[in-house]
C-alpha cells in the first residue's frame, strides 16, 4: 500500500480521480467544502491543505481498496509526482495483493538461481523485498514471505562461506526463525534449526552440530526426509570429529531410509559423504565403490554439488599412493570451479586438503604433466637401482612412431592415464574408433568396481571423446584377452581393421605388442602411451618400490610368455638382462608370476 508523507493539492486531486468520485461526492466523503476540493483541483502542489485535513486524507486513503492505491499511484506517476521526484513525501508502506503474487514468484525465482550458484542474480531478487518493506507493517501473509526471503538470504550467505558474523547465514536463520516463531510454524522453526546445525557445523562446532542433530532427527516437527538428512549429518559431523565407524553405521541408515522414502537425489549425497567415513576409517576399497556410485547416480549437475563430489572423488583418490597424481588434479580443478562460482566454503576445504596432504607428505618429486603440484613419500632407492630401472623402463617402450591407424585398443589396467592418453590421440586424429577393454583384477577391483573398461570409457567422455566413437570390451581379464575379445566386438561391429594403435600404460608396450603379434598377426600394430618419463610415472604412483616391482614383473612376462605360447619372442639385451637380474637380487620381486 502507498503512505502520503505531505499532502498537496495534487495527491489530493489524485485520490479523487483514483476514488472516482465528483468534487462535490469526494467533499462529502471527506467532510470538507467542495470550494476546498476545487482549490486542490486548481492549484495542485502549491496549496497544502491544513493539518487536520491532512489526517483527513491519511484515513481516506488507508480505506481505499487496492485496485484505488493502483489507480493513486498510477494518477501520481503520469503527474511527474511519483517517489522519485517527490522526496518523501510518498511512499509504498505494504504490499497490495498483487505484490503477495510477484514476491511469491521472484521467491520461486531465486530457489532456481541458487541451485546454480548464480549468487547476484538470487541476492537480487531477495533484497528487493527485504529492503522495500519494514516486517512490522506486514500482516501474516507478508511475513510469512518475508521469513523465506530470509531463510533464502541464508542459504546464500551459507553458499558463500559467509557462515558468522552480523551479514551471516547465522544471522539471517536467526531472524527467519523468530518470524515462523511468531506465526507459529513449528515446522519452519525446527527447519531453521536444521539450518543454524549445518553452520555450526560449518563453523568447526562438531560436537554441538553433531548433538543438534541427533535431537532434529526423531523431531516429528520435521518431514521423514528432513529427519533423514538430520541422520545423516549426525554421521558427517561424528565422522570429521575422526568417529568414522558409528558414522558410517548411521549413515548407511540414512541410506535405507532415502531409499525407503524415494529421495534419489539425497541417496546419492549420502553414498558420497559415506564413501568419505569409509576413507577416514581406511577402507579405501570401499571409499572407491562407494564414491564411484555417487558419482554415477548423482541426480543434479549444478555447480554445488559437482565441486562437492569432485572434492570428495579427489580426496579419496590422495588416499592411495597409485592415483595421488589423478586426485591432485581433480581437487585443483574442483578448486577452480569453486573460485569461478563464489563458493568460498568449498575453496576452503579444497585448500585444506591440499595443505594437510603437504604437510604429511612433505617430500617434492618431480611433477607429472597436467597436475599443479605433486608430493609423496619416496622410498629409498639407490643410485644403481634407479639406473636398473630406467634401463628397463626404456626397454618397455618401443619408440614407435604415431601414424593414424583404423581403430585404437585401450588396455585396462589400474592407470586412467591409459584413458587420457587415448582420449588425447583422439582429439588429435590418430584413429577414429576406440575400444576399451577390462573387466576388473585383485589390483583394480577396488578402485575400478564396474570394470576397467566402463570407468576408463566414463573419464574418456569427460575428456571429450564423443560416445559413438567408444566401444566396449568389458570382460578381459588379461592382455591376450584384451586384444582376442576386442578383435570380437569391431567384428561384431562391422569393422575389420589393417591397423591397430594398442595404448596401454608406459612400461606395458613391449608386452602389448608381443602378444597382439600372436594372437592378432594379420594386422599392423603401433604402440603409445602416455608420455611420461620415469621419474614421473614414480610420482604418479607414489611408491618407487611398487613401480620397479612392476617393471620387473612386466620383463619376466615379455621373457616367459613366449614358451607358453602368449606372445612372440623378443630379443632381450645384455644390458636389459643385468639390470633384470640385479633387481631381482635386490628384492623387487612382488609383481613376478609362477611359470
């Protein structure tokens, strides 16, 4: 509704028009001489009427029905006397019925701009608002927006990190709070509750966040779902508190019951924040699995929630020494993604990640391509040893030259660097058709629990190779196999190739091709992998142990596996043999097979 500060002449022959009345029906109405009515006609806003009459024309207008306050405000704006121009003197004091629908909408509005991070675009619609009317001139309708506008408000600020201080989410809960109090919404002010949890919790305040919660989740002012998320966040507190084992047991409830209720989108946050427990409880296999199904089922693709799940993803990944480098990466490209949106909270914990992650593991190594910055515990290795071991490492590799062949084989094994380097010969036009093969071994079950082939074929698509260039072969579980069964599906597909590109993981090489010669010999095979040196491929892995072992292991197959009729022979060089042999002596043994 408008308020007139300071009647003239003009809002009074305004509200005339505005009323549609005559000048002798508005004196009447008012009380007043119908010369005074049409002296305010005449001389507009150079005549005042007195004080008492003043008063008069408050009540009239306070009376009016809404379609009259948008008839008078309408009448003062095609008079140039609209607020702008005229100071103080009026002013809108309420909302009409109308703004209860246009406030309702901007409201639904906002919800969808803070699902997307779009934090300007939100803050604006809100703040028209709650910076247009005073709660106390609102009747219950209007605070009831008012308090959502404000819960709202919340949820950015929290968006944002802002989660203490006078301009906080804290805040703002607060004061939605105490208008749903008001209005007596027992489920809004347990809601809020909810909320001020989750910023305590934000906060560092584990134990009081962690006891909020564990009331808010048998609180029958909440929705079975509310009561479920408070379950939930029980276990998240408990488990950042180091309590990994009873919050995974709550949390795998909260599993049961989202299930139970439908609410797939929380199914899959839950199965990330339980893939989290399960890492700092160091069951790393089933952190993998876990977060691997979070990632495969998340329902919403919103900024948010990807810089989240790309968090957790990177964090277990740091976890193992065998893909430190691949969560490296990911967290650096969360935290970009984090910058980009204004999510000043996930930059946070990204950041602390990363600087906990350096301090354990204080020692620097030489940095693997694409990755900003990597450090691992290194084993000790002798000089003599790490020589052995470069002499091997280039043995593996057969320096082949790239030439664009009819098909490429990726060849699963524990190292997406096989999938990076394939999607970046792709990209690059050496082929045009993509298989990948796998199913899952002891050394990759964990990590890769849908197949080797379906995960490298996920990060593929990520790298931006189209779907319809990628087939699959998920069912070898060894190289004969990879290359046998892949033969089977291009065949199964139409494709009968003269060429291959077999990409398989650096010191793999010399293995692929021997076998692919034997069980494949019609075609011509060319060798890649991802370009890596030595030393970075041990910073990759993070065990320097584990690479020689591999090394070793990979040479006594390219030696045993032609007397078992797996592959071709290939000549071994004296000084390739030696350094074999001295490994050998030396214990790097883990990774040889019985013949």
């Amino acid at each position: 509704m408008t308020t007139v500060h300071e009647w003239t002449g003009l809002e009074a022959h305004a509200l005339r028009l505005a009323l549609r009345m005559s000048v002798r029906v508005f004196a009447q109405h008012l009380g007043v001489a119908a010369r005074t009515v049409a002296k305010w006609d005449q001389l507009g806003s150079s005549t005042h009427p007195r004080p008492d009459t003043q008063a008069i024309l408050d009540t009239a207008l306070a009376r009016a029905d809404s379609a009259t306050h948008l008839r008078f405000e309408t009448l003062l704006l095609e008079l140039g006397q609209g607020t702008e121009q005229h100071g103080l003197r009026v002013t809108r004091v309420g909302p009409r019925a109308w703004d209860y629908e246009t406030w309702t909408d901007d409201l639904d509005r906002a919800v969808v701009a803070l699902s997307r991070q779009n934090f300007p675009f939100a803050a604006d619609l809100l703040n028209r608002w709650l910076t247009l009317y005073n709660p106390q001139a609102l009747d219950d309708k209007g605070l009831y927006l008012f308090a959502r506008s404000t819960t709202l408000l919340g949820d950015l600020q929290r968006d944002q990190g802002a989660v203490a201080g006078p301009l906080s989410a804290r805040r703002s809960y607060l004061n939605a709070r105490s208008i749903y109090a008001q209005l007596d919404i027992p489920r809004r002010v347990a809601q809020l509750d909810l909320s001020l949890a989750v910023v305590a919790e934000m906060s560092g305040q584990l134990d009081g966040a962690a006891h909020e919660y564990e009331a808010l989740a048998v609180d029958d002012r909440l929705s079975p779902r509310d009561r479920t998320r408070a379950r939930l966040w029980v276990g998240t507190a408990l488990s950042k508190n180091g309590n990994h084992d009873y919050a995974a047991r709550l949390m795998s409830t909260a599993i049961r019951e989202f299930e139970s209720i439908g609410e797939p989108e929380d199914w899959s946050v839950a199965h990330q924040k339980l893939a989290l427990a399960h890492r700092g409880a160091g069951n790393l296999g089933e952190a993998f699995r876990l977060i691997d199904l979070a990632r495969a089922t998340a329902v919403t693709d919103a900024p948010m929630q990807r810089v989240r799940l790309e968090t957790a993803y990177g964090h277990i990944l740091l976890s193992d020494r065998a893909t430190v480098d691949d969560g490296l990466v990911i967290l650096d490209r969360a935290a970009r993604e984090a910058a980009q949106h204004g999510l000043a909270h996930q930059l946070r914990s990204i950041e602390g990640i990363q600087e906990s992650f350096q301090r354990e593991t204080p020692l620097p190594l030489p940095r693997r391509s694409g990755s900003s910055r990597v450090s691992v515990k290194q084993q000790v290795i002798t000089d003599e040893q790490r020589r052995h071991a470069r002499t091997i490492w280039d043995y593996h590799q057969m320096g082949h030259d790239l030439r664009r062949c009819d098909v490429a084989i990726g060849l699963g094994s524990h190292d997406l660097g096989v999938a990076r380097a394939a999607a970046d010969l792709y990209r690059a036009g050496w082929f045009p058709l993509l298989v990948f093969s796998g199913a899952t071994s002891s050394t990759t079950a964990a990590r890769f629990p849908r197949g080797e082939a379906v995960h490298y074929r996920e990060y593929a698509l990520e790298l931006g190779v189209p779907d319809e260039a990628i087939l699959l072969e998920p069912n070898a579980t060894n190289t004969g196999q990879n290359i046998r069964l892949s033969r089977q599906v291009l065949a199964d597909a139409g494709v009968q190739p003269d060429s291959v590109l077999l990409i398989s993981k650096p010191y793999m090489e010399r293995r692929a091709y021997a076998t692919a010669r034997k069980v494949w010999p019609e075609v011509e095979v060319v060798c890649a992998s991802e370009p890596l040196e030595l030393d970075d491929y041990v910073t990759s892995i993070g065990d320097p142990k584990l690479v020689i072992d591999m090394l070793v292991g990979d040479l006594q197959r390219v030696i045993e596996y032609p007397k078992l009729g797996y592959a071709i022979e290939q000549n071994v060089p004296g000084e390739v043999h030696d350094a074999y042999q001295a490994l050998l002596r030396a214990g790097f043994d883990s990774r040889l097979f019985t013949p």
